[in-house]
C-alpha cells in the first residue's frame, strides 16, 4: 500500500505542474470539445510512459542521451508554433467561444504535446522509472494519479465556463498559454 501512495504523490507532485500538456486541456475542457479523447490520450500515454520506466527503459535512455536532445528540439519547435497560435486566438475574438468545436485534431494535438515533451521522459522514464525500480505497485499509483489529474483537469473545466463566457477571459487564457509555450518552447531548444 505504501509504494501505490507513494507512486501516487510523486506522479501528482510532477503532473500538476502548469505546462503545456495541462494548458491543452483544460482549454480543451473549458471549450468541451473532444474532452474524453484529449484525457484519454493523455492518461493512456501516462500509462505507457511509467509502465516502460518502471520497466527500466530509463537506464537506456541514459545511454543514449541523443533521443531526449532530438526530442528537445522537435517539441521545442512544436511548442513554439502552438504558443504562436494560441497568441493569433488572443488576438482574435472570432475564436472565443466555449462551445465552437473548431479545433482541428485534438487528440492529434494531446499526442504531440505528450509525446514530443523531453520532460515527460524524464519525469516517467527517468525519475519514476528510477524510484520505482520495478515496484509495480509504485507504477499502478502513478498511473491512478494521472488518470485523477487529466479527468479532473478536464471534464472539471466546465464549471470554470461562467467566467469563459467573457471574450476577455479567453484572450487572457490564450494569452497565459502562448507566454506558456512560447517560453516552454524557447528553453528547450536553447537548453539542449
């Protein structure tokens, strides 16, 4: 019982942390558009994340320290044309809507935020996959912790939506999540 609370404080301390992935979807949420499958996705490649670290894959990634440089580079890249795009909706009231279903592939998006993100194999493979050492109970609490965490963050979103019905309170959501990515993006092509 201590490793399934230990893995699920330890996924929580890493998860909960404002960054790209978490932007995604709570503005996913907030628009209620493709909820379920932006969780989904996230929560299911958590899943396969602290299984390979819990596994061991960790101590190959170490190895070959080139697959998180090149991984930097690509999210970095990716990162940056997201923050782009979420400063034009900023600047655009046209896109302003909770409900507008206009976004173009959402679950296309949640797997690029989750799986071009360095962090997130350092956070799972890396740092887990070390702390849990093959400790599968450790694993199965990390896991519940993201699945808690994405469906929380996302299908709770709505109850946020009296204040998104403002055209300024998604310009300065936007505008917090292109400073967000931008600055994201920006560090991880300078610091690798």
């Amino acid at each position: 019982m201590t490793d399934l609370l230990l893995g699920f404080g330890t996924m929580m301390t890493l998860i909960v942390a404002i960054g790209a992935q978490n932007a995604f979807v709570l503005r996913q949420g907030l628009r209620r558009h493709a909820v379920a499958k932006v969780v989904a996705v996230c929560a299911i490649s958590d899943a396969i994340l602290v299984a390979v670290g819990v596994a061991g894959f960790g101590a190959i990634v170490r190895r070959w320290p080139e697959a998180i440089t090149v991984a930097a580079i690509v999210g970095g890249l990716f990162l940056l044309g997201y923050g782009f795009l979420a400063a034009r909706r900023a600047f655009n009231p046209q896109s302003m809507q909770a409900g507008d279903g206009t976004s173009s592939r959402p679950v296309l998006t949640a797997l690029a935020l989750t799986w071009l993100n360095p962090h997130v194999y350092l956070d799972t493979l890396l740092l887990l996959g070390s702390i849990a050492a093959g400790r599968w109970l450790f694993g199965v609490g990390a896991v519940t912790a993201s699945i808690t965490w994405f469906v929380a963050l996302g299908f709770g979103a709505r109850l946020l939506s009296p204040l998104f019905a403002k055209p300024r309170a998604w310009r300065v959501l936007d505008g917090l999540i292109a400073a967000v990515m931008i600055t994201l993006g920006v560090t991880l092509i300078a610091g690798w």
